[in-house]
C-alpha cells in the first residue's frame, strides 16, 4: 500500500520515543484526589451521599486552605463549577443552607441541566450544540474543577453502548485538557445482593461500559456501611489512579452544636501517619542533607509519598525560617539547604 508523504507526516507526529522521565513534576491533584487535565469518576450507589461530598469539597475548595481533614495541608483558593443534573440549584442552596461549611461565593458557580433544558439551553453531552454550551462555560468561568453530578444527567444514550460513552468520555478528556482542569464525573455503582455485603467494591462495579474507567485518570468509590449509632459511613477507596493511589479514607455527617450538618472525616492509621507526620518527615530529611544541597519539591514530594501541594507548604514554611533559600535554577524554582 503506497501512502503519500502527506498522510505519513500527518500520522508521524503522534510518534513518541519511550524515555524514563524522572524530572517531571508530579500531575497535581486537585483536592488531593482529581489530576488536572483529566476525567476522574466518583461513583457510588444511590443514596450515599455524593452529592454532599461535592459540595462539601467545591467549598473547601473555594476557601482554600487545609483540604479533606489535611489530604492537602495548604490549597490556593480554587474555582469550582457544579453541573447539577439531578437536584438543581435550589435544592443545592437549600442543602448549603443546613451545613456549618465555610465557603467563597465568587469561587463556585452551579449550572442546573434542568433550568438549562426549560429554556432550551442545549447540555447534552452528546450531542454538538450541549458540547459547545460546556466549552463556553468553561471558557467562562476557567474552572480548575468541574463536576457533573451525576453523568446520565448529561447525555441522551444507553451507557452499555462502548462507542458512544467512549465518545463522551473523550470530550470530556479534551475539555480537561483544553481548560487545563479537573473535570470529575459523579456516577453510579451496581446494585450488589446481600451476600457482597462488607466486600470492597471494584473498578468493574461502575455503571456501563468500560469507557469511563479506560479513559480516566482516576475512579474513586464511595462505600457506605452502618456507624453503629444510627448513621452511615462512607469510605472512600482509589481502585483506579495510574499516577499515584490515594489513601483510603472515610467521612460522616454530624450535627454541630447549632444542629447544622459538618462533615467528619477520618483516616485509618497508615493514612493519618502518611498525612499528619508530613511536617515531620520533611523536617528530619532537610536536617539530613549537607548545607548547600539543592532540593526540588517534585523530589522530596517522591520520596516522602506526598502531594507537592503539602510539600511545597512545608517547604515555603522552612523558607521563612531561614532553614532554606529559594534559588533559579534553568529557569525553574529550586531551593537551597542553609
């Protein structure tokens, strides 16, 4: 088969050599948990709480700060944007009105599919017209995250159909992309019988076809089981993370002295040591080192198994203690052990 030098050039630029990087930084997470420039899915069965926790953390998220009872020790403020295809901006509002959560108006903007739908605002994720609705509001509103809460509420077709989920999920990815963000998708599990009860759930419990899990960047489960007092526990596992898996962790709903919902969250011990010994850690390894070492935080962030969010934290906290120097280095940011 004869091709012209056309056709190859055009398929040759997609050519990579394979190389062993170890100098790039890590992807960042936003929350501690969404890769930036990707699709992550957050799914669960009905009824257990997600989208709670995407508000809970949109605004911890508007806020900045420490993130997730210290997944991430010290976050910038980031933008969030809520798609809400199920409960709407009133039922939002009137949920936000029964928490204790501090939250930053200007930094989260909700979108009801259904207000967008009465007013024949196209939103539907398959089809061109709903793809450029969400290609304006994300030029709009440059969000560093973007949920969809929950997917089906997006598109018109049967999500056991591989090729046209796979063409969802792919725009999805190019959004991401495009507007360097998060974009996390709040999906459903399957029903289990009794007898699964206690068992973890897996990848393959997702709802539909295999689209979503092959091409996003992270999946995350949310599993609820009784407190023993009347509530549930939700627990949190990474069953999918090609970067870096995320600690299991868990939250409940409490009541606070005025009867308003807050949200408690709880590590088991591997976790709380790898988030709450951070500090420590990096302060014995920066002890270790020879003065006039160079450090980066990509690097330490490898070493220790942290965000380089906590890390950088640290490292700006030993910067104005003296105990570091921030230098140039070809034009990227190192820092110099004092």
């Amino acid at each position: 088969m004869k091709l012209s030098s056309q056709e190859v050039k055009r398929i040759a630029k997609y050519s990579r050599e394979l190389t062993r990087d170890t100098t790039s930084p890590d992807i960042e997470r936003v929350a501690g948990l969404f890769p930036r420039g990707f699709v992550s899915i957050v799914a669960s069965m009905a009824g257990t709480g997600k989208t709670w926790f995407t508000e809970y953390v949109a605004c911890q998220l508007s806020v900045g700060g420490r993130i997730l009872g210290g997944m991430v020790a010290k976050s910038p403020k980031y933008k969030t944007v809520i798609m809400s295809g199920e409960t709407g901006t009133f039922l939002l509002d009137k949920r936000l009105g029964k928490t204790a959560w501090e939250y930053n108006p200007e930094k989260i903007h909700v979108y009801s599919a259904v207000e967008m739908m009465l007013d024949d605002c196209p939103c539907m994720l398959n089809t061109p017209e709903g793809q450029q609705t969400m290609i304006i509001i994300c030029a709009h509103e440059k969000p560093d995250v973007i949920f969809f809460d929950t997917l089906i509420s997006f598109h018109s077709i049967d999500e056991s159909k591989q090729g046209e989920m796979t063409a969802v999920y792919t725009f999805l990815l190019r959004l991401a992309k495009a507007f360097d963000c998060a974009v996390v998708v709040n999906h459903h599990t399957r029903k289990r019988p009794a007898n699964f009860a206690g068992k973890k759930f897996t990848q393959d419990d997702i709802i539909g076809t295999s689209a979503g899990v092959r091409l996003c960047g992270a999946a995350f489960i949310i599993m609820a089981e009784d407190n023993g007092e009347g509530g549930s526990k939700m627990t949190v596992i990474n069953p999918k993370n090609w970067e870096k898996k995320v600690p299991e962790f868990c939250y409940e709903f409490v009541e606070d002295d005025n009867g308003l919902i807050d949200f408690k969250i709880s590590f088991d011990t591997n976790s709380k040591n790898l988030f709450w010994s951070t500090g420590e850690r990096f302060a014995e390894l920066v002890k270790s080192y020879p003065r006039d070492t160079i450090i980066k935080v990509a690097d330490i962030a490898r070493e220790l198994g942290a965000s380089p969010e906590a890390i950088r934290y640290y490292v700006e906290k030993a910067v104005k203690q003296g105990v570091l120097s921030r230098i140039k280095l070809m034009n990227e940011v190192s820092y110099k052990v004092m």
